[in-house]
C-alpha cells in the first residue's frame, strides 16, 4: 500500500477507528495495538507493542498481555467490511471448554486468524512461537485449540492491500 493502512480513509474515518467503533458495538473495551504516537488521536487507547517487529503475532500477543478480560476481540486494520453481526456470531461459540480462540475459516477454506476471538490462554503458545520467530498466524491458530467456524460471509474477511482494494472496499 506504501503507507500506513489504519490511518487510511474509509467512509471518511481512518480504517483502525472504524474498526474500533465496530468492535465497540460488541464490548466497552476496546483498544488499538501500535504506536501511542501514531494511533493517539484515534480516540481509542493505544497499547504500544509489547515485542518489537513481530507483526500480527506480537500484536496479538500483546492484546492478550495487556487486557484483563478472558476472551478478546481480535481484528487488523485492513478489514474494513467485519461486522458486529460477524463478531457476535464468534462470540456465541464461547463456551465452557470450547478452545482457545474462535477463528473463522475464509472463502478458502482457511482460517481467518486476523479476525477471531481470543482467549488470554493462548498467551504461553505466542509467546513460544515469538521467541522462535514463528509469526505466520495461519500456521499459529492450528496449535491454540482452534473452534473453527465455517459458513460466513466470505466478504468480510478481504483486506485491503492496494489502493485498488481501498476504492472497491469504498
């Protein structure tokens, strides 16, 4: 994209704090990942990155670190089309027992770590797989005990890579 996806505009509003107000619709807690500096004025409190440089994983894992609810609401900057409808339909697979994060699988077949429900059990298998510098989060899910939930709207999950992308997500 050759700049900073969460401050993109999308329907007038950097892409993090629509996702923000879209997380909020589900929870009172909301926070945004990254650099207090950068993301500061987005009107949601910013947690700097626990670990430096390890991307969605350390993201995650700094959520998990920092926040003091069991379950948490993961999703990236550059999935401007999740919903509340989306989300809820995760969290009703919260149950006693149920694993350690609800991740939905994408129009491929794969799962969507990016956008997916997290419990802080999962703090000790990311913290594992950063000091052995395994990010790839699709890899990752597979060992936290994954609830895996097919059947959703496929369209939710594009991300926005280019500016191409920004304009048909518009």
């Amino acid at each position: 994209m050759g700049r900073d996806k969460a401050l993109l505009l999308y329907h007038g509003q950097p892409l993090a704090a629509s996702l923000a107000q879209t997380v909020s619709q589900l929870t009172d807690s909301v926070h945004i990942i990254g650099d207090p500096t950068r993301y500061g004025r987005l009107g949601y409190p910013v947690i700097a990155d626990a670990v430096a440089a390890r991307g969605p994983a350390g993201g995650i894992y700094t959520a998990l670190l920092r926040n003091e609810t069991e379950w948490n609401v993961i999703v990236a900057c550059d999935m401007p089309r999740i919903t509340v409808e989306l989300l809820r339909t995760l969290a009703q697979h919260i149950a006693p027992g149920c694993g350690d994060c609800i991740v939905p699988l994408g129009p491929d077949g794969d799962p969507e770590p990016l956008c997916a429900l997290y419990h802080v059990r999962c703090r000790p298998v990311l913290e594992q797989a950063i000091c052995e510098n395994r990010l790839r989060m699709r890899d990752l899910v597979m060992e936290l005990q994954p609830v895996l939930v097919p059947g959703l709207d496929p369209s939710c999950f594009a991300n926005l890579n280019s500016p191409t992308d920004l304009e048909e997500a518009g």
